[in-house]
C-alpha cells in the first residue's frame, strides 16, 4: 500500500481507494487515467474487494484492453481479467447465447456495412451524397433511430447533412430490411441482439450479473445510446461500476457518442461519487496553457512538468510550401533526437495526409500513416513499430502522445471542418484541436497555407480563427517567460529590494558578468532564428546556469530546462561562455 501511495499523486491515491459502488472519474488530458483504472482495478483485487474474473473492462479500441492488461499483469494481477470493446464483448455473449439455445440458421456478420449500403443506393447519387447518407445511417443506428425517429432526432440536434432527413430514412428502411433478407447482422445489430437477450430472458441476464459483478469503462465520453443501453444491461442491481473520461475530449458526437452520459453522471446513478485529475503529467506548462485557450473560459489543467519552448506558429504561402517547412523542421530535429518516432504530423482530414507523404518521400525521411479504420469486433488501428515519423487525423491520434508534433493546417474550412455550422458541431471542433495540441509533450508547433491546392484549382485560405486565441496565449507566456518571471529570479529581485547589502555581499560579480554573457549570447541567437530570446534557453535555465555551474555538457545536461535537443544544439557555446579563458562573443 506505501508503494502505491509513492507512486501516484494525492488525487489519483483517492480515486484509487475510494470506496463507493458507483465512480466517476473525470480525468483530464495527460492526467494518468488508465493508470487510475488499472491501478483501482489491482488494489481493490488485492484487497479482496473483488475478485478478477468477475472484472468485465470496456475500451474502444483493442489496442486499449491489451495496454490495461499488461498494466494489471505488471502490477502483480495474474488473474483474468475480461477487457475488450463493446462490439468484441457482445459478440462474444452472443455466441454464447447461440450456443445455448442450439441456433441453426445464424445471422452472418456484415463486417463492411457501406459496401452493401452502397449497393441499394442509387447511381444518380452523387458521391458526396452517398457518403453523406452512409454517414447518417452510422449515426442514427449508433443512437437506436427508426426510419420514423430519425427526422426529429436531426431537427432536435441541429444535424445538417447534405442530404434531407426524408432521403435518409427511406435508405435506412431499405436498409434494414436488405440486411434482415439476407440474413445479415451489422456490428450495431450485434449490440442490439445482447441488449434484447438480457431485457427479454431475465435467468440470462442473472448469469451476466453474477458474470460480471464489477465493470469498469474508459473513455466514456465517447459511449453512444446503443453501448450505453447495452452498459445498462451488464449492470445489475448489485454490481459496482468504475467509469473514467473527460468531457473536454469528446469528439465523436458526428458518429453517435454523447456526452451527456458522462456529464449527468449522477442523473443516471445517484449515489455515484465523482473524483476529478486535474494535473497533466505529459505536456509543458506553455503546451497546457496554449491548448487550453482553444476552450475559452475553460479552467486549463496543471501542467507538473518543468518549462518548455513556447509553441509556435508558421504561416507557409502554399500547402506545398508548408509541408516542405515542416519535413526541414523535422530532419532538423532529428539531428538531435534519438529517433524519427518521436515526431508526428497531425492533421484534420485524411485528404491532407498525401501532401506530406510526397514531401517526406522526397525528403527521405521515413513516415507510417495511421487512418480511422472502419468499425471491425477489434477495433483500433495498430501502428508499425519501425523508427518513422508519424501522421495522421486528430481523430486517429487521440489516446497516443509524441515529444514533438506539428499540427498542420490550421485554416479555415480544416479547423473548423467546413460543414461544422452549429453551435454543438463548432464547439466539438475546438474539442478536436484541443486533443490533437495535447498528444505534444515537449514542444508544439502549428502551421497555415495562405494557398492550397485542390487538384488544379489554387484556393486562398484564411487562417484558422483558432489561431487568434493561441498567438494570444503564446504571447502572453513569452511576456511570462521574458519578465524575470521565474521563482528564483523573483526570490533574487526580491531580496535586492529588501536586503541590498546583504544580496550584494552573497552574489559574486562574476555572475552578474556571465548572467550578462548568457543573456546577450541569448538575444543574438533568438534574432537570428526570428524567435521570442526565452525560445533559445528559459530565465529559469540561467538562473540554474548561474547557480550549478556546469563545466562540461554531461553537467549540462543534468539541468532540467534545457532538454536533450538543446544541449546537443548549443551545449558546447554554453560551456564557453561559463569559461573564463575561452568566453566568445555573440
């Protein structure tokens, strides 16, 4: 138990041992969740509060329940523990069920639903309405909509496809009942028939309850009405539940997810209880604070790592230009880093993704490109493990992290989307780029095309009005970074003020002299570079500097602020100008 309080924060020390049948935990980006999850599911294991193979964890994606296995293994839980997604595990019930009952004739699973609903529409459709009525019949399925239904549901949450509502319900009628005389399950039909088992055969339900008296979920902001139902299902009076997500990252409502599940916790479950993380141990304080001013009036979260570079923002004159920028800033940095892995490019639709794939083949730098794939019983897109440069969505690239990253694109028409035209659809586009601006840990960097071209045609782009609200944080943190602001540099003025005999007594000329040199050293190279001087090396840096005085770059290197990059980069004219013999001038 002492281990576990050394290794997890107060907050997260209390989610973990709460004791209480029904929890929420709202966790904030970069704020250890799964590490709550798995490390609540060990303790209350240990403390034989449960027992594991009665332990049912819901993730989206495969590759979520492999990761919160190996944590519970390395955590000591040997035992089973079920972790799947919703559609594996109702597949799985269903088979079971099946077997029960001895069905002859069973339903053959539709793996590639648009392939058949391609099939019945039309050829005088044009693509983008195609798509658009593809689009609509995922999202009216994922909220349990009839043909009937569906009209006053697009009305009631201000849906405007390109296609009218009266369309897509005749589609979705026709739909439904190509599937049924084929014979046909769709992964939503399969969580209807596990919901319907469970409300209709009571006996059967009572097995699943005794199965699986203790359920936990990730992500749940992204639950939808259908995996909420299928949820309300699993739970029966007795079982204890354990939830986890942030509302600030909910980003799938286009697709059926709601929020509201997460947010009215308490409406649904009165005598839940609610634990919130509000500390971000991925992300710098600059990359925090620049991410949280997409959400407006939104508290930020607090950052636990030391400062940072301060994100920044490149505007490009055409898309081709920029993604040229960005494959010379990342050979740049590579020359620093360990490898290409710790990069990736992030973008808002797949149809940007082949710009930058032309300029890093050019530019030989190796990339993977990770797509959303369609719905599948393991769902989750696995990456190449190969030492490459990373791009893709920022809906691919939520629950997955990098040192650097460059978020591309930031125009209007990208971000936000150009069809998003209400309130709900612009607000879940801030959401969006604030998940793809968390994935940075160390540094951030965004970018623009005043020109992109779209086959033939050369559009010119306005620049996100996101983009407005980050320079102004940006800027507000290099007035922070650049006024002396850090603690021992306010301690120093402080006692200078107070005590001026005392402070001149105990602070040697000779550091005032290389406070000067750093400084001035500082001033030339941020000219240079047409960057903030804070940019180059942080107050904080010097003040350490000044205080440690390093005499080789393995002494340098051990000073926190300044991170492997930059000692490689300017470690050596560091070292110099401490040097009293071999001091060089800017």
């Amino acid at each position: 138990m002492e281990q576990q309080r050394n290794d997890l924060t107060p907050d997260q020390y209390n989610a973990v041992r709460i004791d209480t049948k029904r929890l929420r935990i709202l966790a904030g980006a970069g704020s250890g969740k799964t590490r709550v999850l798995t490390h609540r599911i060990a303790h209350q294991s240990k403390t034989l509060r449960i027992e594991p193979e009665h332990v049912l964890c819901l993730t989206f994606t495969k590759k979520a329940a492999e990761e919160l296995r190996s944590r519970l293994k390395t955590l000591g839980l040997d035992s089973p523990v079920t972790a799947g997604t919703f559609h594996a595990l109702a597949f799985a019930q269903l088979q079971t069920r099946w077997n029960d009952l001895s069905i002859p004739r069973r339903p053959t699973i539709l793996e590639n639903r648009r392939t058949l609903l391609r099939s019945i529409l039309p050829d005088r459709l044009t693509s983008e309405t195609r798509d658009t009525i593809c689009n609509e019949i995922d999202w009216a399925t994922a909220r349990r909509l009839t043909p009937e239904t569906y009209p006053t549901a697009v009305e009631k949450n201000q849906r405007t496809p390109h296609s009218n509502s009266t369309q897509v319900s005749e589609f979705l009628n026709l739909f439904t009942q190509e599937k049924r005389k084929r014979n046909l399950i769709d992964f939503d039909d399969i969580l209807e028939h596990a919901i319907s088992d469970l409300v209709n055969d009571t006996d059967f339900a009572a097995g699943r309850h005794w199965k699986y008296r203790y359920i936990f979920v990730d992500e749940f902001q992204d639950v939808n009405p259908l995996q909420f139902a299928l949820l309300r299902a699993w739970l029966g009076e007795d079982s204890s539940m354990c939830i986890v997500g942030d509302p600030d990252q909910a980003i799938y409502s286009w697709n059926g997810a709601d929020a509201k599940y997460l947010e009215n916790f308490n409406s649904y479950f009165p005598d839940g209880q609610t634990v919130e993380l509000t500390k971000n141990f991925r992300s710098t304080p600059q990359i925090v604070h620049t991410a949280s001013s997409v959400l407006g009036d939104k508290p930020s979260l607090s950052s636990q790592k030391p400062d940072g570079e301060i994100p920044s923002i490149h505007q490009a004159k055409t898309c081709i230009d920029e993604a040229e920028y960005i494959a010379s800033s990342i050979k740049e940095r590579r020359i620093y880093a360990e490898s290409w892995s710790t990069q990736a490019v992030l973008v808002r639709t797949h149809a940007q993704i082949e710009r930058f794939s032309d300029a890093f083949t050019r530019s030989e730098i190796p990339f993977k490109v990770s797509k959303n794939n369609e719905a599948s019983l393991d769902t989750g897109a696995s990456l190449s493990v190969d030492d490459s440069v990373t791009i893709t969505t920022f809906h691919a690239a939520k629950g997955l992290e990098w040192p650097v990253v460059h978020i591309a694109g930031l125009e209007e028409g990208f971000s936000p989307i150009s069809y998003a035209n209400s309130k709900s659809s612009l607000d879940e586009e801030r959401r969006l780029l604030y998940v793809a601006m968390t994935r940075a840990q160390n540094e951030l960097h965004c970018s623009w095309a005043r020109e992109r071209i779209f086959g033939s045609k050369k559009i010119s782009r306005k620049p996100s009005p996101y983009l407005k609200e980050i320079s102004h944080s940006m800027q507000a943190a290099s007035i922070k970074k650049s006024d002396g602001s850090s603690l021992r540099n306010r301690i120093r003025l402080f006692r200078e003020q107070i005590f001026p005999e005392t402070e001149a007594q105990n602070t040697p000329s000779e550091d005032s002299k290389q406070r000067q040199k750093l400084e001035s050293w500082r001033e030339s190279k941020a000219v240079a570079a047409g960057v903030n001087p804070c940019d180059v090396i942080s107050d904080k840096f010097i003040d350490q500097v000044i205080d440690q005085k390093p005499r080789t770059l393995k002494q340098l290197s051990e000073i926190p602020q300044l991170n492997d990059f930059k000692v490689k980069r300017y470690g050596v004219e560091i070292i110099q100008i401490l040097s009293d013999e071999n001091s060089i001038k800017p």
